[in-house]
C-alpha cells in the first residue's frame, strides 16, 4: 500500500487490527518502520485512540456517557473490566 500510494502521490491512511488499542496501533507502526526506508518517504502521522479508564468514569458520573442501542447499560465495572477502550 505504502508503496503504490507513493508512486501514486496520493495520501494513505492505514488502521490497526483489533480494535485500535494504543499497543495495537504500537504494533501496526512497527511493522510499517520495517519496511524498507524508500517505502517511508512520507510524513507518518500515529493517531492513538485508547482512553484513560479514570477519565471515562468520570464522563460517566457527568451522564456524558451512554450505550448506543442495543447496548446494555454502561456503568463504572463495565469501564473497570474493559482491557482496553478506544475512540
């Protein structure tokens, strides 16, 4: 991809398996770095989505957080038993 989009000259946007966790996007980034360097003569831009578990809980108290139907309810054990949440 990186590759085509350069003899294309057009800009690419890649995105990471699984979700789009910070360690995710660390290991998608990583491949990408071990290409050859003619293939990285372009500006990377690393967008990490994962949120801060203390931070959602707040939201949550603010009532700034709710399921998107289907969903169940939301509350402070759903955040605290999440792995990881990405935006």
């Amino acid at each position: 991809m990186l590759a085509r989009r350069q003899t294309a000259g057009v800009p690419s946007c890649g995105i990471c398996r699984n979700g789009g966790g910070d360690a995710h996007v660390d290991w998608t980034l990583d491949i990408a770095r071990e290409l050859p360097r003619k293939r990285l003569e372009h500006p990377t831009a690393v967008i990490h989505s994962e949120q801060d578990k203390s931070y959602l809980k707040q939201l949550l108290r603010e009532n700034r957080i709710r399921p998107l139907d289907p969903a169940p309810p939301v509350d402070a054990r759903t955040i605290d038993r999440s792995i990881r949440v990405s935006a």
